[in-house]
C-alpha cells in the first residue's frame, strides 16, 4: 500500500517532496520536521490547499 512505504520514508526529503507534489494530502504521512519544510508544504499546497492544516 502507498500509504505504508510513504511512512517508511517519512523523512526522505526528496520522497516526501515527490509524493506531496503528486497528492499534496500525503503531507499528513511526512515526518513532523517534513511538514514544517517550506519547500514541501509549498509544493502540497499546489495540489491541495486544505494540506496547510497538518502543518505545525
């Protein structure tokens, strides 16, 4: 399942930057440092707008 290899590589940076890109809801999977990234909380936000909210 997508949603157990995104946890496996919760803090892959360049994964977890592809994968939020593709479905920015996938942010909620990310690390808790992932999700207060710039760069990844921007590219979620192009594909989802409401994945803002698991941001820290």
């Amino acid at each position: 399942m997508e949603i157990e290899e995104i946890q496996k590589n919760a803090d892959n940076k360049e994964y977890i930057l592809q994968k939020v890109a593709e479905q920015g809801k996938l942010l909620e999977f990310a690390s808790p440092n992932l999700q207060d990234d710039e760069e990844i909380v921007r590219n979620s936000n192009k594909t989802r707008w409401r994945s803002i909210r698991v941001c820290k």
